[in-house]
C-alpha cells in the first residue's frame, strides 16, 4: 500500500461520510457479470460490500482511501491494495495475497487460480473475517468484472475502487471526490507550508489553484523549499499563467493548475537542473513505478545534461531526492522505485516542444533496451522483462528506428511467447509490424521478417493455422531473397513452416521439411547448437505423427540428453527442455511403455512447476499426457483429477476454441468414459468435435479421429448403427490422410471391427479384425498394447463364426502376452480374458 501523506489533512467528513456509507449499505452490482445484484432493502444481511471514490484526476482520491485504510486498520485484521490501471496486472496483484491467506502461492498454482483462491477465501472469511480490499484506480467497470467477492453474511469485508470513470456510479454505491472545500485548502496549506501562512493568503493561494489538491501539495511543497513569499508566488503564478493562456494550448486542466506545476518545475531547475531532465525523461515512461535500476546504464547519445545526472550516482540520488521533495515525484526507498503521477507526466509532456518531446522519449527507449535482460529465452530473466511491460507502449517504443530499441522489442515480445503470455505478445508484435511496415524496403528487413514470424508462432498456438502458414512461407521466401539459402538468417525462420504443416495435418511433408532443416542447422551451426536441437525436437514430432515410434524417441532422447547436460551458457532454456521431455514421456506411452511414460511424465510435470510455473503452456502439456499416462496404467482416480484440472485452466487461460483446450477436454472425456461416466464423456467429446473443424477443418486427421472418439460412446450407449456409421467415415478419412498403415487409422479400425460385431456382422468383424492385426503388428509391434487389443477382440469374433482352433491359438499367445505388458490385473487385461470387446480411443499430442 503507498506510504501514508503525512500532510493529509481536512477531508473528515468525506472519511466519516465514506465509513458511515461502509457500514450502512450494501453492493448493487448490475453491470458486473459473476456477481448478482444485491437486494438494497436488505439491510446489514450481506456485510461484503463495495464503494467507488470517483472524481477527476489530482483530487486526492489515492491518498483518500490511503488515509481511510490507515485511520481504520484497526477494525481489519487485512488490508490489501491492488493498482488496477493496467488490467492485464489486476490479478497477478491479488494472487500476491495467496500466502498471507495460508493459500499456495502463485508459482505453485498459477496467477489465475492463485487470484480466485484469494477471493474465494475473502468471501468466505477464511482465515480473516474482516477485511478491506483496495482496487486503485480502475479505468473500465469491466476491468473487475469477477473480482469483487459476493456477499457472504458472516464475513465483514470491505471493497473500495478508485477511479475517474463516472461509469462507477451506475455499478457500486458512488461517493464524489470533488476539489477541496476551501477550509480544507486552508488547513492543508498553513500544514504544508508553515502554521503561521494567514488565513487570506491561504484563501489567495486555494482560489488562485482552484482548490486542486495536487496543486496545492506541489504549490505547498515549494514554498517549503524556496521560502517564495504569497505575494511573489502569486504574482510569478499570475504570469506565468498569462503565458500559458497566450500560448493558447489545449489542456484539461485549468492554466492555473498547469501554471503551478510550472513554477515548481522553474524553482526545482533554478536549484538543479539535472533533476527537471529526470523528471521530463520519467515523462516518457508508464504510470507504474519505474525501476532505479532502469537509470544504471545509458547510451552515448544521452542528452548532455540527463547523461551528467546518470552518470553519477551521487547526483542521481540528489535528484531523485529532489524530486520527492518537490511533490513532482513518489520516490519509494524499498522497492527503488520512482512514480510520476500520470496528470504531471502530461504536463511535462504539454510543456516541450514536438521535437524535444520525440529527443526524451528516445533518451526512454533507449533506456529500456539498455536496461533490459539480454536473453528472454532464459527463465531467470522473466522477472526483469515484466517489470519493462507497463512502459513499453507507453513510451512508443514501436516508434524507434534504433536497431537496439528494435532488437529490445522483439526480445519482449520473445519473452511474452515463451512465457505464455500470447494475447500481450500478439498486440506488441502486431503493433511493431504496423508501424516497421511503413518504412522503404521493410519487406526484406530482417527484424521486421523477425517480428512476422513471431506473429505466426503465436497464431498458430492459438489455433490460426492457416494464417501462420501464410506468414511463415511469405517470411521464408523473402528472406532467401534478401539473404540467400546460405545465409544464416534463413535458418531462423524454416522452423516455423515445419510447424505449420504438422498443424495443417501434412505429416510427411512436415518430416521432409525439418529432415531438411535439421541438416542445414547441423551444418551451419553444429549439433549441439540450441537451435539445432529445436529443430531436433520438431522432427521427433513429425515422425511421432507418422507413428514412427522408434525413430521419434530416439530423436528425442537426442535433444532431451543435450539440452540437459548443456552448460547454462549455451542458450539452451528450461522451456526447450521440457517440451523435449515431455514430448519423449508422450512417444514412451505412444510406443505402449505406460508406466515408463508415466515415471518420465512424473518428473518433467514436476520440473515444469518449479522451474516454469504451474500454468505455464508446456506444463499444461505435460500435464495433459501425464493425465493419458495415468488413465493408461488404470489409475484413473488420478487421471480424473489431472485431466479436469487441465481442462479447466486451459480454458480459463486460452479459452474454449484452443488447440490445447481442446486437446484437454478429448483428454478427459476420454477419462469419464473409462470411468462410465457416459453422460458427461458424450456431452464433452460432442461438443469438442463440433470446435475441432472451425481450428483444424473437417479432414485434419485431428478431427476425423475425435470423430472416432465421438463413435465409440455412442457404441458403448446402446448406439451401435450410429457408431459403425461414424466409424466408417472417419476410417475412410484418415485412409485418404494418412493410410491404414498409421497407429490412428489402425485404432479406428479396431473400433469398426468391434461395431460390426455388436451389430451381429460377426464375418465382416472378422475380416477387418484380421487385416487390422497385421497391420498393428508391422507398424506398433507385436506386444504393443493395441496389437495385443486388436488380437483379444479378434479371438472373440473368430469364436462367433466358429472358427474355434484359431481363437485358441491366438488366445495362447494373446493372454500371457497381455500379462507381460500390462500386468494380470490391469482392467484390458481382465476384459480381454473375460472375452468382451476392448476399446481404444484418441488423444491429440501436441504440434
């Protein structure tokens, strides 16, 4: 919470006013969608209530509630303040309240569920039951929408909103915060100042500065430090006033108010200079704290002055502590941090002229570049790239023509895609790419190819095939133009392309492409290059589709073993190392080793949360297969757990139409069904297949085999015809797609079999059966489980057209083989003995 204003003073009616409406009413809340509204008649039922400061910037309305929290903390047992200018930080703050509630922390659990355990924890009372949560200024109703905890009627707890949105008054109880009464300025001034300023000079002062409290306190503050009598103050106010009027530029404010700002800026340059360049450089920054750190290294094109105060680190500190003094400036010595109120930093900004304005706000963008961590593929410096998001747009960073500046943006927006956070690294990359654009000869600038590609790595995780091919061909084709095949800039951008064939279901053509790729990347910058092994882990991808088992373990083992056993400055990344072991756990279990790929699964989930984060998008996946893993082995208990718990954050963080959203719920309807819960499994595989084609389109195989998916619950409902029907026309797909000879087409045939044998179709069963399980047997192996699968249903059906000498045979060598993999009381083991059809089903992996 910020530090309290010493010089706070008058104001106790609107502080009692503000507590009497705290005790007295309760929260209408219309406009915001997770709560209901409340019934106003029903007095102190529901003691959970929240109250809106609103006024105009510069009224005092922070420093208000800071005053309320302070004066009244004794009848909390909990306050906790949450800055909400920027939405997209709204709840990481509130997820930072997690372990004072006994609740695991964001890095255990992630930010989003973090959040809604501290509010769920707040409405219930849990451990405290009087609270006071403080939302800061809120731009948008919306911006909180879910974030207010409803009533409950034992817990007595308090939310208070600032902003300066006259939209609040429609939403919670409103309370104005105008300017202050005139008494009020009197008493801050003659507190501020001195005790023995008359009570006509404080009336001169207040009227003159319209009673604006910021004014007043900068007014007041440099009076403090200059001894400026009324009557020279006034008279230097008046004038410069005067000027501001003949310069006739537009401002919001009164030009008494800017006047006043003015002068303070004049006395503080009168006394140092180098401070008002700081100042004017912190302008150009975010509202949000800015780092001291962020002063520590600066370029040679510094401005003269600014660089002589950054250069040394005793003036630096006199002027940021000039600053404070002066009111221009919230210097907070604990988090080293300086914050400009956002209504001096448009002053400032009003103040310059155009060109000296664009001279700062270069000195700003060069400052971020300088000042950012050096690798964003590196975990450890995440921390650092966050701190920089709030000033990025602020500063018009996409503006620069500074190859550095250039190079800083597209790290951020590396650092946001890695991290996950891909609706913030699409809006940056989109917003630097409309503006490069503009420049001659940007078709073949290598940062701006650079920025498009990233473009396309997040729409494609996003489900945007189509355009990410699109991007990734027009990428690669002009820059072999502008650099040749040789050139090493064109590696960069073939991986992505193998991407996009995996997404738009051309398998082989993905395998040949990164077989080629992998080559060029050998050649050009070795084996163990991190980049090679990217291109290493994306073939393993591309020969697991192929359901080349063996060739895509091995290849991932490759890049598993070196990525892990890399020293930390080859730029290998804990990302990259996870989704290599993640994908070697999920082509273990493909090959039919489930409690392998289940112990593998175990510790990559475990490393992905400690070193990556809970919700961090390869720990989601990694999640998602350990969850198949889990089911595979029979413990589906677990399964169950895993499975929801994937679905749910995958949802809420990537929403309903995500490729891994999607891959998620297939996941766990899948496991309601082994688990009989057919309702909910049809329900969720239903409702996922009619999503797949508006991502995939309707002959991805993808689509055709959660269509399979969708076909097996319907035989195991009672609907055999519609199941056999579904059957077959995902069977004829995926022959077209892929062949019969490919683990999904051979899983769906398996499936058509045991449709034509609950169908009596026992002779047509048979055949399939047969032609299917020598397939399996050449593609997936002889103990593979869905060999062994396809072998116990095939028993049942030649015992039904009274091939009995046959079914004995195969039976010799199905059942022990069954006991060997799988163990003799895993359920298929038990279900193939007790002669009942096994089913298999699908599960999307990753591309």
């Amino acid at each position: 919470m910020p530090g309290r204003n010493i010089n706070f003073t008058g104001r106790d009616d609107l502080l009692r006013q503000l507590h009497d409406r705290i005790r007295t009413k309760t929260a209408v809340l219309p406009l915001l969608g997770d709560v209901a509204p409340r019934d106003p008649d029903a007095g102190n039922s529901l003691k959970i209530t929240s109250h809106a400061l609103q006024g105009m910037g510069g009224v005092g309305k922070t420093q208000l509630v800071t005053e309320y929290a302070h004066r009244y903390q004794s009848e909390y047992q909990l306050v906790w303040w949450v800055p909400a200018d920027q939405p997209m930080l709204v709840r990481p703050s509130l997820a930072g309240l997690a372990p004072y509630l006994d609740l695991p922390s964001a890095t255990a659990t992630g930010i989003g569920e973090a959040a809604d355990a501290v509010l769920e924890a707040l409405r219930k009372g849990e451990p405290f039951d009087r609270w006071l949560l403080i939302y800061d200024n809120v731009g948008e109703p919306e911006d909180l929408e879910g974030l207010l905890p409803e009533g409950d009627p034992d817990v007595t707890g308090h939310v208070l909103i600032t902003s300066r949105n006259h939209l609040w008054q429609g939403v919670v109880d409103t309370l104005q915060v105008d300017v202050f009464r005139r008494e009020e300025s009197v008493a801050f001034l003659q507190r501020r100042v001195s005790a023995t300023m008359s009570d006509t000079d404080a009336h001169r002062l207040a009227t003159e500065l319209g009673d604006l409290p910021l004014a007043l306190e900068q007014a007041g503050a440099l009076q403090a430090e200059t001894g400026v009598s009324v009557d020279d103050y006034l008279d230097l106010l008046r004038k410069r006033t005067a000027e501001l009027m003949a310069e006739s530029k537009p401002s919001e404010y009164p030009h008494s108010m800017t006047a006043a700002w003015s002068l303070s800026v004049s006395a503080l340059g009168d006394k140092l200079p180098e401070a008002v360049e700081l100042l004017r450089c912190c302008a150009f920054f975010g509202a949000e704290p800015i780092p001291r750190d962020m002063f520590r290294r600066f370029g040679q094109g510094t401005r003269p002055l600014l660089g002589t105060v950054l250069a040394d680190p005793i003036l630096l500190m006199r002027a940021i502590r000039e600053l404070g003094r002066f009111a221009l400036a919230r210097v907070d010595l604990p988090s080293r941090t300086i914050q400009v109120h956002r209504l001096v930093q448009a002053l400032l900004r009003e103040g310059l002229e155009e060109a000296e304005g664009d001279l700062f706000r270069r000195e700003v963008q060069m400052l971020l570049a300088k000042n950012a961590p050096e690798d964003p593929n590196d975990e450890a410096h995440w921390l650092g790239f966050n701190e920089l998001i709030a000033h990025v747009l602020p500063a018009r960073v996409a503006e620069s023509t500074d190859p550095e500046v250039r190079d800083f943006a597209l790290n951020m927006v590396r650092y946001l895609y890695r991290s996950g956070n891909w609706d913030y690294a699409r809006t940056f990359v989109e917003t630097f790419i409309e503006q490069w654009k503009r420049e001659p000869g940007a078709d073949h600038d290598l940062r701006v190819l650079q920025a498009q590609r990233f473009l396309a790595d997040v729409l494609r995780d996003v489900g945007q095939y189509n355009e990410a091919a699109e991007i990734d061909r027009s990428v690669l084709d002009r820059a072999r133009q502008a650099f040749g095949n040789d050139d090493p800039n064109v590696l960069t951008f073939l991986g992505g392309l193998g991407g996009d064939l995996r997404a738009l279901g051309r398998f082989a053509e993905a395998r040949d492409h990164d077989e080629l790729a992998r080559d060029q990347h050998v050649a050009r910058l070795g084996e163990d290059d991190p980049r090679t092994l990217r291109m290493v882990n994306n073939l393993a991808l591309d020969y697991g589709l192929l359901s080349k088992y063996e060739e895509s373990r091995q290849l991932h083992l490759v890049a598993f073993n070196q990525q892990r056993q890399a020293p930390s400055t080859s730029g290998v990344n804990k990302t990259d190392e996870l989704a290599s072991w993640c994908g070697l756990a999920r082509v273990v279990r493909q090959s039919g080793a489930y409690a392998t790929a289940r112990d593998l699964g175990e510790e990559a989930l475990e490393f992905g949360r400690q070193e990556l984060g809970v919700e961090n998008h390869w720990t989601l996946r990694t999640s998602k297969d350990l969850a198949i893993a889990m089911r595979r082995t029979a413990a589906y208990d677990e399964a169950l757990e895993m499975a929801r718990d994937v679905f749910e954050r995958c949802t809420r963080l990537f929403g309903r139409n995500n490729p891994d959203t999607l891959a998620a719920a297939m996941g766990l309807s899948n496991v309601y069904r082994v688990l009989a819960r057919f309702d909910e499994a049809l329900a969720l595989a239903d409702d996922t297949m009619r999503r797949y084609p508006d991502v995939y389109g309707e002959q991805h195989p993808f689509y055709l085999c959660c269509m399979g998916n969708l076909a097996l619950l319907y035989r195991v409902t009672g609907e055999a015809e519609r199941a056999h029907e579904l059957n077959t026309t995902c069977l004829t797909g995926l022959d077209a797609k892929l062949t019969r000879d490919h683990h999904y087409a051979l899983t769906v045939a398996t499936n058509l079999a045991s449709d034509r044998a609950a169908l009596g179709k026992f002779e047509e069963a048979r055949e399939l059966g047969e032609d299917t399980l020598t397939r399996t047997r050449t593609v997936l192996g002889e103990r593979h489980p869905l060999t062994l699968g396809c072998a116990a249903n095939l028993i049942i059906d030649l015992r039904a057209v009274g091939a009995a000498a046959e079914a004995a045979d195969l039976a010799d060598k199905t059942y022990p083989a069954y006991d060997d993999v799988l163990g003799d009381d895993h359920p298929d083991t038990k279900v193939a003995r007790e002669g009942r059809h096994l089913d298999f089903d699908f599960d999307p992996p990753p591309i």
